[in-house]
C-alpha cells in the first residue's frame, strides 16, 4: 500500500512555505557585526570676529555705575603684544570719571607712540607718531551694571 506524502497540491504549497520560513529565520539570525567607533572629531571652536585695526578709535561712554564693577579693553597693535587695560569702577560712578581712569590706564599702556585724550564722556586713542604701528581694540570684559560702553571709529 502506498501513502502519499503529498495528497494534494495545498499540502505541497505549505510545506515550501514553512522551509523558506525556516531558513529566512536563520538568515536573519545571524549576528551582527560589532559597531565600529565612529571617528574622532575635534571639539568645534569658538567663532571670533574679525579684528579691525584702525589709527584712531572712540571709547563712549554712558550712564552710571550701579555697583562695583570691573571694564577691560583689549589694546593690541598690528604685529605687536596685546595687553589688557583693566579699569576698576565703584558704586555711583558717572561716565566723566570713568572715562578719565580708561584714559590714564590707556595712556599708560599704550605708550608714547599713541595720544589718549578724555573728553567729557568720550575717550580718544589715535596715533601720534604717523610710524606708529595701526591698533586693534575691543572689549574684554564688562561687568558694569547701569554702564554702557561703545566702540566706534575715531
């Protein structure tokens, strides 16, 4: 007597489907390999601006000092060292004193080549001698609560 394994053609059909079952699952079974490290990027820098270097530059400044406080500029000529001209301001301060101890610590840190005049609320930086090396100026620092401070091209 002779049994058929395969009665009829829907038998057939779901046999096939469970062996191509059987070995997609172990395809997909397989390991994956192991990630590789993704390579090492250097941290972003910080964006500067552009520094301008001009032969004359205003310092103006308004208000009054509120607290205690600190004002730094940053005086660097063209080729040359930066230094950094650090005013320390008290309490109820107004803008004509402040503007005239910016003017002696420039004047002092600038040098002779450099002319620094106090105005009122203004301060001005220019060359005096025409050899004299352009400048670049900018703030540093200002943690002056009621102060504003300006930079503009003399």
């Amino acid at each position: 007597m002779r049994t058929d394994v395969f009665r009829s053609p829907q038998s057939f059909i779901v046999l096939v489907m469970a062996m191509l079952c059987l070995v997609g699952v172990s395809a997909f079974a397989q390991e994956e390999p192991a990630p590789t490290a993704p390579p090492a990027q250097a941290a972003p820098q910080q964006a500067q601006a552009q520094r301008v270097f001009r032969s004359a530059w205003d310092v103006i400044i308004d208000g009054k000092a509120e607290i205690n406080g600190v004002l730094a500029l940053n005086f660097e000529p063209q080729g040359g060292e930066a230094k950094l001209v650090r005013v320390n301001v008290l309490a109820k301060t107004k803008a004509k004193q402040i503007a005239k101890d910016l003017a002696n610590q420039l004047a002092f840190t600038a040098g002779a080549n450099y002319k620094v005049k106090a105005n009122d609320n203004k301060v001005t930086i220019s060359l005096k001698n025409k050899k004299a090396p352009v400048y670049y100026l900018g703030i540093e620092e200002q943690a002056l609560d009621g102060v504003s401070i300006r930079l503009t091209k003399g």
